[in-house]
C-alpha cells in the first residue's frame, strides 16, 4: 500500500474538517477523492501534502508511519501536488516559481529547458521566463501542473487539474496519467467533473461532512449516482423554460480592440458580439486567449478607446467605469475569487459593499450600514447554501467552492439587467453547480441578459443558447448552442478561424 490513512481528524473553530477519516491509495490506481463544497477534501490533501498537521490519527506510506511536517519532506517522501488554489510569487518568473517549488540545484538554465520540455510534451505551453502577474488564471495552473511533474513523484494529488484545458488536452492528459499508473505511480485525483472521475480513476472515495461515506468503482456509476453519493440526495437537473422569450440587444460589443506594451498578453482584434435581453450568451476559450482583457473592458475597470464600441440598452458606456456601470444594472463576477471577486482578510458582510454600495441601501447619506451588510450576507448563505460559519467569517476561510456560490449569490441578488461572469461553477460540486446553473436560468428567464465567460464546454453547452469562441484575442461568429458540437469548439479553441464558416469541421481540415 503506498498512501493509508487511519483515523484522521482535523477540527477548526467553526467545524470538523475531517472526522476519523480512513482510506488508502495503492500504488499504480488512480484514485478519486469525491465530496460537495466544505466535505473536507482540501484539508484532508493538505494534512498529506505536510501544509497542515492532523489532530488525530495516523499516516502511513509505504507501510511506514510518518509525520509529514511540511511540503518539503512530502516532497522527499515522493508526494508532488497540483493545487487548485495556486501557491505561486506573483513578481517571480515561472523558472523561478519552479526552482523554489522542487527546491533543485543546478543551472537554472537547465532547468528552463526541462519546463519547454515537460510543458511542451503535456501541451501545457510554458515561457519560463514569463512573470507570474502576467499570467492567466488557467497559465498559473499550468505551472502548478508542470512543476509537480517535474519533481517524478510516487504520488500526485491532482485538485481540479482538467478546469483550464480543451477537450483535446484533456485527453492528452489522461493519456500521461494512464502512462503514469502503468509506471507504478499513484494518482489522488479531485474534481467536480464527475464523466472525468467515470472515464479515468480506478476507486473512488466519497466525504461527505468531513467523515467517509462510501466508495465505488467509478466505472460501474453513473456521473448521476456518483453526485447523489457525494450529497447524500438526488441531484436536480436545471430546467430550461420553453416559453422563455428574447427581447432586444441589451449588450452591444462592436469591433472592440485593445492593444497593449505586453508582449505575453494577447491583445483584443476587433471583437464583435450581442447579448439579448432573455438570453445567455457563453464564450469559450483556452486561458490567455485575451478573456481577462475582454472582462476587464466590459466590466469598466479598462477603460474602452472607442466609447461606441460597448453599448448597453443603446446607451454608450466604453468610458464609464464599473460603478457607473453597475448603477445602469450591471453586475460583474470575475474569475479570481479571493483578491478579485473578494477581500480575503474581510468578513462575508463587508465583502457585500464591495459592489453593492452604489446600487443597494447599503450606505444611507454616506454611511455604511453594517447591519444592512449582515443581514444581505445572511441572506446569501441562506439563498445559496454557503457553508461557513456565519456572516463575520473571513472570505479566505470558505472552501473555493462555498466563496463562489456567495460571489454569485451578492450579485444575482441586486436582479441586475447584464450579468457579466466568468468561470461560474470552476471548483464547485455537481449540486452547487447545478443550483448555481438554474439560478443563472431563472436570470435569464427574468429577462437578464447574461456573458457567461468559460472554459468548461460542459457547462456552456447546458445552460448557453448561443457561444462563441475567442482564440488570440479573436473572436469567431456566434451560433446556437444546439447547432454546435464539443470536437467544433475545441478546433475553433486552437485558433482555426480563417475559414470561410469558422463552424465548418470539413474547412477546419
């Protein structure tokens, strides 16, 4: 047996992460650790890659009892880990972020080679002298991905590692992890995406309010039975209304450009789109393609060079910023939770002014009013399930899971006329996703219109009614979602615009 846990037991103020936990990895398995938002998983991963020490119990590897005191000695032990939360120095390069992160000696020129190569061989595209700050979200997970592999662990522990991939990566990547298994290695897989955890782990463990469960074989499941076992309930399927109707343009994008000094951000060339009030309007794309430009411009925070280019209810707005936009009823939820979308170090309630202040009854003659925020952030956990301690918890104490329900939750409250979100569900479990996706439906059947910006093609085909997808900064014609297949979006993600019908799989090849 390579990894055994016995008994362990993790306890903070407000709850019991993991309660006597016991399960085990044998070398040569894939196998998934499964469970909804706040079950324990995290903790759990972090007591075994030495990040946090248990209070009970006991750890094993290969048959020898051992006390992991800190990611270094896992390290030593064979256990690599691929985080979901990046670990990452933002003013550092990424050879540098992975010289710290395997702690090796040698040339550091050497080593830059070894990150073209395994990034390159994993089609996880890497410039290793590219500065962490200027990467995407989905690029800072590549590093994490390529620096674990760097280190030739016994053990990974993989936490949402597909969420930035195409569907062709994807596969390319469970390829290397099947070649991994057959080497002898072990593999601890997280992820909400429960058709990955079917087609590619051996054995399955399931935590539910931090204690154990159950286990399965995940290819004698179904993605269905596999998310009741995870929430102990069956799980509802998000209901289209069929007699939703769509009105006009609410938001009107018209050859939008932007160009910026930053060789390594992909700039924005004449983008062009609507999205109707009544409506979900998804873009999909592989992480660095200019999504992050493209919010940044539509939200308010840059500023667009071409004020008629970005139009809402016909009314110009590429010059004002976010507040102005927000009071014309906009609502924004970005990619980064913690930093972006919240204040790590404050409280859920004072993280509801953050965009509410101007559009609520949050500040009466230029005052905040606390109890207002405390009652909306209650409101919120109540609304959406957010599993936290209360309204005073920190921002940064809520599973990544739980954060996003209350991000979206603090914005679809103010019932907004345009909502603009990215990556609404990465990280989430099958039943937060699938409250949060009939949320996002019902919006759209008030007659919200709503960008639903993701690369979880999953999720853009159940909830989107038309897509497009944007690649180096372009962005092709959109079509209906029930016009369009998954193998025509992951082409299209690789830049093959230059047809004459972009959709067109026979002129793609």
């Amino acid at each position: 047996m390579r990894l055994e846990l016995s008994g362990i037991t993790k306890a903070f103020p407000a709850c019991i992460a993991n309660d006597h936990v016991n399960f085990n990895v044998e070398a040569g398995e894939i196998h998934a650790l499964l469970g909804e938002n706040g079950a324990g998983k995290s903790t759990l991963v972090k007591m075994i890659y030495g990040i946090m020490q248990p209070d009970e119990g006991e750890i094993l590897w290969e048959g020898q009892s051992v006390t992991i005191e800190n990611p270094g000695m896992a390290r030593k032990l064979g256990i690599g880990m691929v985080f979901q939360h990046f670990s990452l120095f933002e003013s550092m390069t990424v050879l540098e972020n992975v010289a710290l992160g395997i702690n090796e000696k040698g040339p550091l020129k050497e080593l830059a080679k070894r990150i073209v190569e395994v990034s390159d061989k994993y089609g996880l595209p890497l410039d290793p002298e590219r500065y962490i700050h200027t990467l995407s979200v989905g690029e800072r997970q590549r590093v994490e991905i390529v620096r674990c592999l760097l280190q030739d662990p016994s053990l990974i522990i993989m936490d949402e590692p597909t969420s930035v991939l195409t569907p062709q990566e994807v596969d390319k990547l469970f390829v290397t992890l099947r070649r991994l298994r057959e080497e002898g290695r072990s593999i601890l897989y997280i992820s909400h995406k429960l058709d990955e955890i079917k087609a590619l782990c051996d054995r399955a463990t399931i935590l539910r309010a931090g204690k154990v469960v159950g286990d399965c074989d995940p290819s004698k499941e179904s993605a269905r039975s596999m998310a009741q076992l995870m929430v102990g309930e069956e799980i509802k399927i998000p209901a289209r209304n069929p007699n939703a109707k769509v009105g006009e343009d609410r938001l009107v994008v018209e050859n939008l450009s932007m160009s910026t000094d930053d060789v390594f951000v992909a700039d924005l060339e004449n983008v062009s789109f609507t999205v109707k009030s009544g409506e979900i309007f998804g873009v999909a794309g592989v992480a660095g393609n200019g999504q992050n430009n493209l919010l940044s411009m539509l939200s308010g925070e840059r500023l667009s060079p071409n004020d008629e280019a970005i139009r809402m209810d016909g009314l110009s707005v590429g010059h004002l910023g976010p507040h102005k936009r927000r009071k014309l009823g906009l609502a924004f939820v970005p990619e980064e939770r913690l930093g972006h979308g919240t204040v790590p170090e404050m409280s859920l309630a004072d993280n509801t002014l953050l965009s509410g202040h101007g559009v609520s009854d949050l500040v009466q003659m230029g005052f905040l009013r606390f109890s207002k925020a405390h009652n909306l952030a209650k409101k919120i956990i109540e609304a959406f399930d957010v599993r936290t301690g209360g309204s005073k918890s920190e921002a940064k104490s809520l599973s990544g899971g739980n954060l996003q329900k209350f991000i979206i939750g603090r914005e679809l409250l103010k019932s907004p006329k345009l909502l603009i979100v990215a990556q609404p569900t990465w990280g989430v479990d099958a039943g937060a996703a699938a409250s949060i996706h009939q949320a996002l439906m019902n919006l759209r059947d008030e007659g919200c219109a709503i960008l639903v910006v993701s690369q979880d093609l999953d999720e853009l085909f159940a909830i989107t009614d038309r897509m497009a997808v944007i690649s180096h900064g372009r962005l092709s014609p959109a079509r209906p979602t029930h016009d369009t297949t998954v193998e025509q979006v992951g082409l299209l993600m690789g830049g093959l615009f230059d047809q004459v019908d972009a959709w067109d799989e026979e002129a793609q090849r």
